[in-house]
C-alpha cells in the first residue's frame, strides 16, 4: 500500500465543514481554494483535484506566505498523478517538473526547498533516455544546488540509473562517492 493513497475522510470532513464555514463569512478566494486543495490532498487523496485548486489559489491572490506551500503540493500532486498513472504519460510528470521549478525560482529558502529540489531531480532522472542524459543531469542537479541536504539521495538515485542503463563503472563510482561523502547515509 502507498502511503499517499490511504484517505483520512473523517478528518477531511471536519476541515470540510470549517471551510463551509469560512465561504459563509466570505474569505477570499485563494485563501479558500487553497483550503480546499489541503482537504483534497492530505483527507481525500484525490491528487487532480488537490493540483487544480492550488491553481486557483495561486491565480487568485493567495497571500504570499502561503504561495510556497501552494507550489509545492501542486507539484507533489502531479508527481503522485504520474504514479498512479504508470508511466503511461510523462507530460503530468512535466507540469510536476514545471511547479517545483516555479516553487525553487520564486522562493529558493522556503521550507518545502530541500523537498522539491530532490523530488525535481527524480523525475527529471525518470524521464532520461540515457545514461548520458542522467549524468548530465546529476552534474546539473550537483552544481544548481551545491548545498542541498542529504546529497546522498540524489546520488543514490543517480547510481541506480547508471545501473539501470548498464553503465556499471558509472554506477560503482557514484556509489563509491556516497560511501566516501556520506559514510552515515541510511542507503
């Protein structure tokens, strides 16, 4: 079971029924819909929906505070769409990519940043055709964020797309390096 699948409905209703509440003393839009798009995400798991009110809430004036967190889980949603759907269409995979860029461009130290970087680094890895594609973008990932948290993810993963793609001494190296960098990596 994925964990991102298992609902919390009774939960969800609760936050459903303060936001009812809140659309009778008239809040603003963005503020509702990004409202919403919680209740969609984290009680109903319903991820599409969760991506299109984020959206809204970011077209409609939601208070800046908050427009990182609207990135974020408009990305997260599409990322988790994507799995669901297999690999059957990589252009929801795409507006993933698109949303954690916008996130990273707009607020490069929130506290979704370390997150959306390496989840971005995943999918765009996913979608190489290459070996040398991946490396490529390992070297990118590696120079654009020189101070991400927890390199050995990212590093980990690269490995194991070097494996994927049969370039065993690609993949020894990287290993090698997250043994040599991070000795204390839980991988």
């Amino acid at each position: 079971i994925r964990i991102f699948d298992l609902k919390d409905r009774e939960s969800g209703q609760e936050k459903l029924a303060l936001l009812i509440g809140d659309v009778i003393e008239q809040k603003s839009k963005g503020d509702l819909a990004f409202r919403l798009a919680d209740i969609y995400f984290h009680h109903m798991k319903d991820y599409a929906h969760a991506a299109a009110q984020d959206q809204f809430a970011l077209s409609s004036g939601l208070d800046r505070t908050r427009q990182p967190s609207a990135w974020f889980y408009q990305a997260k949603s599409f990322e988790y769409v994507s799995m669901r759907q297999g690999s059957r269409d990589n252009s929801i995979k795409a507006k993933a990519i698109e949303a954690y860029d916008s996130l990273l461009q707009r607020f490069p130290a929130s506290e979704h940043t370390y997150e959306a970087q390496i989840a971005q680094f995943n999918l765009k890895l996913g979608l190489a055709v290459s070996g040398t594609e991946a490396r490529k973008l390992g070297t990118e990932f590696l120079s654009v964020f020189p101070n991400a948290r927890r390199k050995d993810l990212p590093l980990f993963a690269l490995a194991n797309s070097y494996r994927s793609s049969k370039l065993y001494g690609d993949a020894a190296l990287a290993y090698k390096l997250i043994l040599e960098k991070h000795p204390q990596s839980e991988r």
